[in-house]
C-alpha cells in the first residue's frame, strides 16, 4: 500500500488560499476598519492579520471571538451568543436582513436549523471574509461608532484617521496604500486599475468599466526595507517618491516593533536557558541522591609491581640526596673542637704544666693573707708529698683538666690531686682561710710557785 504524505500538499493549499485574500481589497478594508475603531470595539484579545488570515482559511477560536465581539455591537444582543457555536446561528439571523444593502448577490449562509455551523464551515476563505466584511460595515453604522467619529472630528482629529490617503503612484492606473498599527501589523498595498470595455448588441455602443487588482507587496520590517531599496534607487520620479514616503512612514514605527520583537525572543531565550538550568540541576540532584558515590574513572588493571618498584626507588633516591646533603653541610661547618685540642696538646707538655701549676699555686696564696703559719704548713705539704712518692708533675697534669669555676686544693683529705670544687662566683664574699692565731695577750700569766719549786 502507498502511503501519501498530504503534509506539503495542505501547506501549499494555505499558502494559495492566503494569497488569494491578500488579493481582495475586502481585506485591507477589515484590517483598516478594526485598525481605526480599536477604542470603540474594546477587543480584549489582540489578533494580528496573519491571525485572521489563518482563522478564515480554517475556522478557530480566535474567528469565533471576533465575531462575537462584533456582534456584541449590533442590537439586539442574541442570547445565542453564550453557547459555543451559537454565534453562527447569531450571525446568520443578523445578516440576513442587512445582506442587500451592504453586501451583493445571494446571501450565503442559508442553511437549515442545526446546519449552519457545518454550512459556515463549508464556505470559501473568500467567502466568509466577505461575511466578515458585511459585519464590519453593519458595525460601523452604530451609534457608538458615530458618535466616536463625531467627538474626534471636534477634537479636530486629522480626516485621515478615519479615510485613509493614497500614499503614491503614478495617477490614476497605480496607486500605493499604506496602513496598519502595532497590534495588527503594517502593510503595504498596491492598486492597479483595469478599464475593460464591455459592447452591447442591440445598442452597438460600447461601455466601459473599471475594475481594480490589489496586491499585498510587504508584510515585515526586510520586505518594507527591500520595497524602500528598490524604489528610492528607481530612476522613475514617482517610484523614488514612492520609496521616499514609505521610508518616512512605515520604517520608524517598523523599526521599533522589530526592537521590541528582539527583546522579546531575548527575554523568551533566557527564560528557556533558565528553565533549561534548573531541569539539569533537578536531574543532578536526582543522581546525586540515588548515587552518592561520585562518577570515578575506572583505570585498567596492572598485575605488575613496577609503580610500587617506581615507589620504592623514588624513596631511596629521596633519602641518598637528603645524606649527602648533610655530610656536605657537617664538612662545611667550622671545627668546634680544634681549638681545645690544642690547647690540650700545648698543656700537656712538662714545661706547660710547670707553668700551669706555679700560676695555680700563686693565685691560691694570693687569695690567703700571708702569715708565718702558712709557710709552715707549705714546708709541710711538700715534705708530705715527698714521703709519699708522688710526683708534683704528674699531679698538675692530672689537675689540669678543670672547669675555671672550681678551686683546687692540695692538702685536703690526705688525698693526692682530689679537686674540692669552691664557688668562685662574682657575688661570693672572698673569705680567706687560715689558722686561728693565737691571742697572747688574752692568755692568763701564770707565776710559779717559788715554793713548789723548791
């Protein structure tokens, strides 16, 4: 079985039958009465031109309202007004009677009761706009439309707001209209007349009538600004004034629309993004929630040991240079210990301890006051150490070795070189010691007894 995409063949179907209604001059006359008595009709539901080009090729919501908002206007109010479709039974009684005097030919929305919905559906596109352009003329003449027109004529509102002017041409075979607002959008027309020469047989005289072709030529701000480009550069004067009056007209207000429509898409893209936005934190928190564990890269298994080898080696490099780095800083470093040992050394030597003891002895009996006693006592000592044995040298070398803080004594505790460590601080009193010297002129003087004697 073959399948036919009907798709393309109903876009090319829309396509034609909306530029057949561009064609009608019944159009622009819609488009400029609902343009002109937008105070007075109160539409509360902004429709564009395209909007109401699509609702005449297929019926919707937004024709039903418009009809309904026209028919609001005309008394008497029809109840019929309230239900869905009853504005077409509404519309088919009130046309009727009006049809001969704003429309010709044939009324044709005669069907029978309970089929006018079906029937209005059934009509041509061109057809139900000419039903929609007989409303519009009942419309107009209402009292609230006359008496709008009348308080602006008082107000000295220009006549052109309510009869529109030709906006160029060339006289009387091409003329240019402009026309339009922001709600339902700017257009451009051209006119063409055509005289056609109809004879009659009996008479044999020959008449003439004229008949007018309409055309939309621009609908956008890019097909305004290719009209205004091609004329203005026209060598024909009137096509230059032409593209002078449009640029001078319609481009400003088109300008400002199309600023309005950029912010507009701006403002819808960043709502967009936003919503975008928070669609994927929901989601994130989603896999968050039922996955705690964040997302890791899985790395391919090794059952080799050459990281840990790597590891290993790396560390003991590590520890090598970190050895070598101090045996080169202690080599650097000054000798802390060279000048003792050789002072050591210079001590060691007999004539250095001769010395050393000689300055040891003297500042010993420097700090003892002098007095016979302690020549005696030196005699003394040095008889006592030759007795013993001992030699002098060697007990100043053994004594030599000692703090600067301690003083050394030779004749205590009978011992040879036993250091007794005496606090030689600078806040210590020097007290010298020494024999108690006896007082002879405290002792008592005894006489003898001549007669014991005896």
């Amino acid at each position: 079985m073959e399948i036919v995409d009907t798709e393309p063949e109903m876009t090319s179907g829309m396509e034609l039958a909306c530029r057949k209604l561009r064609q009608r001059w019944e159009l622009a006359s819609v488009l400029n009465f609902l343009t002109v008595f937008e105070p007075v009709l109160q539409i509360n539901v902004k429709i564009s031109a395209e909007e109401i080009e699509t609702a005449l090729i297929e019926p919707n919501d937004n024709l039903a309202q418009l009809h309904i908002m026209l028919l609001k206007g005309i008394p008497p109010v029809s109840k019929l007004l309230k239900d869905s479709n009853g504005w077409v039974i509404a519309l088919s009684k009130k046309l009727e009677m009006w049809w001969p005097w704003v429309a010709e030919g044939n009324f044709p929305l005669t069907a029978k009761k309970g089929e006018e919905m079906s029937t209005y559906k059934a009509l041509d596109p061109t057809t139900r706009l000419l039903i929609l352009k007989a409303l519009c003329e009942i419309r107009a003449d209402q009292g609230d439309t006359i008496s709008y027109i009348n308080d602006e004529t008082k107000n000295r509102t220009d006549s052109s707001a309510f009869r529109k002017e030709k906006l160029g041409g060339n006289g009387n075979e091409v003329l240019f209209w402009y026309d339009g607002n922001e709600t339902i959008g700017h257009r451009l027309y051209k006119e063409v007349y055509q005289i056609e020469s109809m004879s009659k047989v009996k008479d044999k005289k020959r008449i003439s009538a004229i008949a007018s072709q309409w055309e939309t030529l621009a609908t956008t701000f890019e097909e305004f600004q290719n009209f205004v480009d091609t004329f203005s550069s026209s060598q024909v004067k009137w096509e230059a004034d032409v593209g002078k009056a449009v640029e001078a007209h319609a481009i400003p207000a088109l300008q400002k629309i199309q600023r309005k429509k950029d912010m507009a898409l701006k403002r819808q893209q960043r709502e967009h993004q936003r919503e975008h936005q928070r669609e994927q934190r929901f989601v994130e928190g989603l896999r968050n929630f039922a996955a705690p564990r964040s997302c890791r890269i899985r790395r391919p298994v090794n059952y080799r040991c050459d990281d840990f080898d790597r590891a290993i080696k790396e560390a003991i490099d590590a520890t090598n240079k970190r050895k070598e780095t101090e045996d080169l800083t202690n080599e650097t470093r000054p000798n802390e210990h060279g000048p003792r040992n050789e002072t050591n050394s210079l001590d060691s030597s007999p004539s250095s301890n001769s010395i050393s003891s000689d300055a040891t002895d003297s500042k010993i009996e420097s700090d003892r006051p002098q007095a016979s006693n302690d020549d005696g006592d030196d005699t003394s000592d040095e008889a006592d150490s030759d007795e013993d044995g001992t030699d002098p040298m060697k007990e100043n070398t053994r004594l030599d070795h000692r703090p600067s803080s301690y003083r050394y004594s030779k004749r205590l505790a009978g011992v040879t070189g036993y250091a007794v460590p005496e606090s030689t601080h600078i806040g210590a009193k020097n007290r010298s010691r020494q024999r108690p010297v006896v007082n002879t002129a405290a002792e008592s003087v005894v006489i003898p007894d001549s007669e014991d004697e005896n």
